[in-house]
C-alpha cells in the first residue's frame, strides 16, 4: 500500500495498522528507533504518517531507560543519555535503582540519581502522559528507598519482590518497583512446589524458568521452598522463615496496611537469604538434602 493510499484511510484504521507493525513484545529503547528496524520504517514515509505513528508507537509499547538517561549531570548530548522525549512516553521500564555514571559518588549525586528516590519519582510524575512505570530494584539501594516511606501508606509491598508508590493524581496510575526475577520466579516455583515431580520433572522446570534475566538466583530461591514444603528449612539455618511463612498464609485475610507489612518483612528476609546463598552452594545443599531423605 502505498502512501497516498494509507493517508486516504479513516485515522482509526491508519492507528490500528501502525499499533501492529509498531508493538514490541519487549521493552524498547529511543535507540532502537533512532538506529532503524523493518517495523520501524514507516516513520520515514511522511511527515504526517510519522506523527500518527510516534502516537502509536508510544501507546503499544514500553519504553526501556535508565538513570542515565534522567541523571542532571549527565549532558544531553552524552553518548550515555537517551532521547526520551518524555513527553510523549506512556509505559515506562527503568531498569536498575543504580546511580548514573555521572553520579557515582554519593557527594556529586543529583537530586534524580539521590538514594532516597524522591527526586527520580518527582521527576517521573512531572511526565505528563505516563501511566505506567516498573522498576526493577534489584540491587540493595532499594533497601534504602524503602527505608523513607512508611510501609502500609505511601509505599506498599502488594506481593513477595513487588512494591507500589501510590498516584499522585486521580489520572494516574501507581508506580511499581519490582525485583523482577524474584516476582517472576517465585510465584511459578511456589506452583512447582505444590505438585508431585520426578527429578526429570523438576529439571525440566528449572531449566524453562532460566529464561528470566538475572535467573541465578533460581537455584536458591528454589532451595529455599523446596526445604519449607519438606519441613526442613531448620537444616539451611532459615528457621526463621517458618514463623514468617506461618504470617504469610494469612495475608489474605489482613488490612491492606498489614499485608504490606508482612509482605515487605517477607521480601526483605528472602534477599538476605538470596545474598547468602550462591548458585553453585545451592545446587550442593539440595542435592545433600535430597540423599540424607
């Protein structure tokens, strides 16, 4: 179809054709675009068509960033720093709590690269079209953010590695930060722990599940579970997660303030078991836990 023949078109038809040729499955970044693809050669035909299709573009999918691309010292035209024309992103992916290059000592920290957090979300809720925003939190500097909200109000952990902030506006949407292998995994393993699998079973799971980024922690994770379905987390000296898995099956029936709580002490104790355990000491401790049944 040529373009004079699609400018001929109803808008809605036109929007609908650009939301195909223009959704990611994954996020995506200002270079993606910037740089060229198959789908993204339609934003070359015309004018017209490239501003109807930026909409398009911009509504399908979500945009990947980092604090790089946010930090105040780092200069626009820096390699390093995205076009991210902010006022057009809807859906959001900030990969990593970490600071900038820019920023790295704490001394010469922006306000958006600051470990309190409140600078990058003023910064985030100043977009004017945004409606979604995950942020993974990974690293340990979310320990930090968490500690200047008070859990239960403006923060709340609504699920094991998941926390949202609450809108600032009645348009908007709540803001999560996720340790995105954890929230992916966990849940997934909890199911596997519920079902009758053969060693063959099990290995075959484990090694679908490693299609998440950041997937070493799955040997732990699933170590961790596999010993409280069994009664025996005493042996990986984690006694402690019984009375806080025993709070945790009755979350469903807590204030929202409480569950969050709960939730948050949960989060925080399976990263410290996280920290301790590599992937490799995991894999040992299973293995010997499974020929000492």
């Amino acid at each position: 179809m040529g373009c004079g023949r699609l400018s001929r078109l109803p808008v809605e038809i036109r929007m609908a054709i650009y939301g195909l040729i223009l959704s990611f499955q994954r996020p995506i970044s200002r270079r993606h675009i910037v740089a060229g693809s198959e789908n993204t050669n339609i934003l070359r035909t015309s004018r017209q068509i490239h501003e109807e299709a930026m909409d398009a573009l911009y509504d399908c999918n979500v945009m990947y960033a980092t604090r790089n691309d946010f930090c105040k010292n780092i200069n626009t035209s820096f390699e390093l720093r995205r076009p991210m024309n902010e006022d057009r992103i809807r859906h959001l992916h900030l990969f990593t709590l970490s600071n900038s290059i820019a920023c790295h000592f704490p001394d010469n920290q922006c306000e958006v690269c600051s470990d309190t957090g409140t600078g990058l979300i003023a910064t985030l809720r100043g977009m004017p079209h945004l409606q979604t925003v995950t942020i993974d939190h990974s690293t340990q500097r979310f320990r930090t953010l968490t500690a200047g909200w008070t859990m239960g109000t403006g923060l709340n952990c609504i699920d094991v590695g998941r926390y949202k902030i609450r809108k600032s506006r009645p348009d908007r949407n709540d803001f999560i930060f996720e340790h995105r292998p954890l929230a992916a995994i966990w849940p997934e393993l909890i199911r596997m722990s519920a079902l009758l699998l053969d060693k063959a079973e099990e290995a075959d799971r484990i090694t679908a599940l490693r299609r998440h980024d950041n997937a070493d922690i799955l040997e732990a994770l699933w170590l961790l579970i596999w010993a409280h379905a069994r009664g025996r987390l005493c042996e990986l000296q984690a006694a402690t997660f019984d009375d806080l898995w025993v709070v945790l099956d009755d979350v469903d029936t807590m204030t929202p303030a409480r569950r969050s709580v709960v939730l948050h002490e949960f989060t925080v104790a399976v990263q410290e078991f996280l920290a301790q355990m590599p992937s490799a000491e995991a894999r040992l401790r299973l293995t010997t836990m499974r020929n000492m049944s």
